[in-house]
C-alpha cells in the first residue's frame, strides 16, 4: 500500500511525530472539526496523510509561541 493512502494508528502516528498519545487526543479535541481522524467500527482512530500534516503543523506552531 502507497504510505500516502494509508492509514496509521494513533500509535504509530505518535511515534512518527514523537508526541504522547494523549496530546494527539487533546489537540483533536481542541481543534474541533480541523482534526478528525477516521474510526474504524471499534471506534479506533485512524490517520491519513492529510492529519499528519495537520499534526506536524499544529506541533510545530507549538514550537513557535
């Protein structure tokens, strides 16, 4: 499967961006209707390539106050 149409846990993505699990879920919340992750039918989350961009930027803006 091509990396762009695949989908990542919240685990994986935590490793890739080296941020806790728990900021993941507090900046989705935050970020009301910016960040939403698919849910697989056991209501598990799961990343595209667009949120992990939306990730790396709201990490990096973090970064930057």
């Amino acid at each position: 499967m091509e990396e762009r149409n695949q989908l990542l846990t919240i685990l994986q993505v935590s490793e890739r961006l080296k941020v806790p699990k728990h900021t993941l879920r507090f900046w989705e919340k935050e970020l009301n209707g910016v960040l939403v992750p698919m849910r697989t039918a056991g209501g598990q989350r799961r990343y595209t390539a667009q949120n992990i961009v939306v990730l790396e930027e709201v990490k990096n803006a973090g970064r930057a106050v």
